[in-house]
C-alpha cells in the first residue's frame, strides 16, 4: 500500500510539474504576442501621416492606465484626464 500511495503522490508531483511548465509557457506565449503586435504597431505608426499618428497615440495613451507605465514612457497626467477628452 505505501509502494501505492509514493506512486500517487510521485504523479501528483509530476502533475503539479507540468501545470507549472504550462503556465510558464502561457505567460511567455502571452509576452511574444505583445511584442509581436507591440512591433507591428509602431510600423504602423511610422507610415501614417503625422495627424492620424498624432490621433493614434493618443487613443493608446489614454489606454495606459498603470502609473508606473505611464512614468516609463513619459506621459503626464493618469489616464483619466485623457478620458475625459473623448
């Protein structure tokens, strides 16, 4: 029976093993997808005429709520006062 109950919790571990890989997995998938639309963006962005860029990044940074984002990329204000220019 105690042969029994370490083969059980040895497939918990293995189990709790590849849950964790996945997730890891998942979160770097996630990380890929960003940059990789992060990067399709500013190309975007570089070929629009200066107005419609200028309007773009605008509705993204009204967007970016996080405080410390906001510090990182050199917006002022919260991302409420741009709301309420909409």
């Amino acid at each position: 029976m105690a042969d029994l109950d370490q083969q059980i919790e040895q497939a918990r571990a293995r189990l709790r093993d590849l849950q964790a890989r996945a997730s890891k997995q998942r979160r770097r998938d996630e990380t890929r997808k960003k940059i990789i639309y992060g990067a399709a963006l500013q190309e975007h962005l570089e070929q629009l005429e200066a107005s419609k860029r200028e309007a773009t990044l605008a509705w993204l940074h009204r967007r970016i709520t996080r405080p410390s984002d906001r510090r990182f990329l050199g917006l002022s204000g919260s991302a409420r006062s741009y709301d309420q220019q909409e």
